[in-house]
C-alpha cells in the first residue's frame, strides 16, 4: 500500500536563549506510514511527541531531514500552500476540544469549510453528514456548554472529519474524558479507520487508548525506541453512547 507519509532522519532543535545554546527536541527519526494506517505514538512527558505532531502536522517544520507527505517535500511548499493542506488534507482532534463557545455544534463543524474550495452551499450538508457520523445528529443546534466531554470531542472528531482529510491527527484525545467516553470516542475513531479507511495518527501517553491501533512507535529523549504492530489490537465497540 502507498505511504502517506515518510519521514527521514528527522531532526528538531530550538534555540535557547544563548545564541549557541540549542535544545534538541527530536534526533534522527526516520519512519513511515501507509494510507490507512492506524498509528500510536507513545512517550513520557519531553520524549518529542509535540514535536513530532506538529511537524507531523505542517505546524512546524524540521531542522534537518526529510518530510514526504502524499509523494511531495514539504520544503517544496509556500506557507499558503501548506496552510491550504494543513485545512484540506489534515483533520485535528485535541485534548482540549478547540470548539467555540456559544456556537452551535453545527456552526463549529462547518468552520473549517470557510477555509476550504468547498462551495458553501455544500456546507450545510458536509457538516451534518459528519455530525451524524459521530452519532451526534440530534444535539446539531446545541451549544458545547450543553453537551458532556465526550460529546464535546465527538464534535471535534466531526469538525476535522467534514473537509474528508487524508490523515487525522488526535492529540490526547480521551485526556480529559472520563473511562466511559474514553472508551466511546476511541471507538469512533477506530471505525473510522477500519470502515472508512481513514488514517489516523494518534498522540497518546495511555497504553490502554494506544492499544487501538495497528502499531505503536514509542519515543524517548527526541529518539525511536521501538516500532512494533499491536499483537492483539483492542476492538472497537459496537454499542456506542448516544
């Protein structure tokens, strides 16, 4: 199957504040992952994993190395163009929900489409479409105080689903949810990945929540430490909490 994405002995250093001080955040990572992949990247607090989501996800690039996404550097790409990609062809699920406050859950899933070449008569159907994928069809005009934390990520999940990226990324995506909608929005994502196909690329410090994947790759001080398949992937629930 064709990779998404190849990275090549990817390094990321920032400067401190001395001109000749650096702090070295990733170091030689070289790795790849192919078209409906689901992948779980594991570490402890300063292994690179924020690093790496936001090279990952065009929010940075690298100081060295290589980035092929979708056959093309991203070196060879204008700030506008990588902007448009980073709206296109990338969906973002964080911890933290980013949604909109007094907004309904409608508005906040449509945002992305004003970014888009997506004309906006199609929006309204785009982000319905989505919001019925997660399940949430009936909480459309409710505003995210009205809506429990899973719901809340739910809506997330349909906000970065609606332009049909190619990869989503999610970051800590149960980190803020309790075991219950833990588990119900990771088996929304994981249905994603196996009957829609999609990509995900899940940040995750959680064994249990990276178990939903095919493969784990665990960093530790900037560096791979292992890349291993998941040998008994956990499944996904078919009974989902409406």
């Amino acid at each position: 199957m064709t990779n998404i994405i190849e990275v090549k002995h990817l390094r990321k250093t920032y400067q401190d504040g001395d001109a000749e001080a650096q702090t070295v955040a990733l170091r030689d990572v070289s790795f790849s992952v192919r078209k409906g992949e689901f992948l779980a990247i594991m570490g402890p607090s300063g292994s690179g994993k924020s690093t790496l989501l936001h090279l990952l996800g065009l929010l940075d690039t690298p100081s060295k190395g290589s980035y092929i996404f979708d056959g093309k550097n991203i070196l060879s790409y204008t700030g506008d163009e990588l902007a448009k990609m980073r709206n296109e062809k990338i969906g973002f699920v964080f911890q933290a929900f980013n949604l909109l406050a007094r907004t309904s859950v409608l508005e906040n899933v449509k945002l992305p489409l004003a970014y888009s070449d997506i004309p906006e008569a199609q929006w309204d159907e785009k982000a319905r479409a989505a919001i019925e994928a997660v399940g949430l069809g009936h909480r459309m005009e409710h505003e995210p105080a009205e809506l429990s934390g899973g719901e809340k990520q739910r809506v997330a999940i349909a906000r970065a689903l609606v332009t049909n990226p190619d990869v989503i990324f999610a970051d800590e995506p149960t980190g803020n949810l309790d075991s219950k909608s833990g588990k119900n929005v990771m088996s929304i994502i994981q249905d994603l990945n196996e009957r829609q196909g999609r990509t995900i690329i899940l940040i995750t410090h959680e064994t249990s929540t990276a178990e939903h994947s095919e493969r784990i790759i665990r960093l530790i001080d900037g560096e791979i430490e292992s890349d291993t398949k998941v040998a008994r992937r956990l499944k996904a629930s078919d009974d989902l909490v409406k």
